[in-house]
C-alpha cells in the first residue's frame, strides 16, 4: 500500500477533502501535527497573555467554575 500526502491551505479545504474521500470510501490518516494557528486564535492568545496574572486561576478551579455556571 502507498502513501499521498496532501498539502491543505485551509479548513475548507481539508473538510472538502475530508467528505471526497469518506464518500469515495477512501481510507484515510490526518495528521494532526501539522498544526498551525489562526489568526483569531493568535489574537485569543495574545489578549490572555495581556492579562493580570494575580487573578489567574488554575485549569481544576476553572472547570469547577464552567461546570457550576453551565452545568457539564
């Protein structure tokens, strides 16, 4: 068996990719390493690291409080 790889731009490329493929009953492995950020999620992250770390809580607090406010 052979292997392509195949260099995707962009989200709705991969999606397209993606339902081609299921729909032709092609298997296929994505590799989730290549990973790069988007523009919003840089903004997201640049705007948390602006912060005021003195009332930063750590990831177990934070869950505590998500699931109280909505119940998960």
């Amino acid at each position: 068996m052979g292997t392509i790889t195949i260099h995707l731009r962009n989200k709705e490329e991969e999606t397209f990719m993606e339902n081609l493929l299921q729909r032709m009953k092609i298997s296929f492995e994505k590799n989730e390493d290549d990973f790069e950020l988007t523009n919003e999620m840089k903004r997201v992250i640049d705007e948390a690291l602006k912060q005021d770390r003195s009332k930063a809580v750590d990831g177990k607090e934070s869950l505590k409080r998500i699931r109280a406010k909505y119940g998960l």
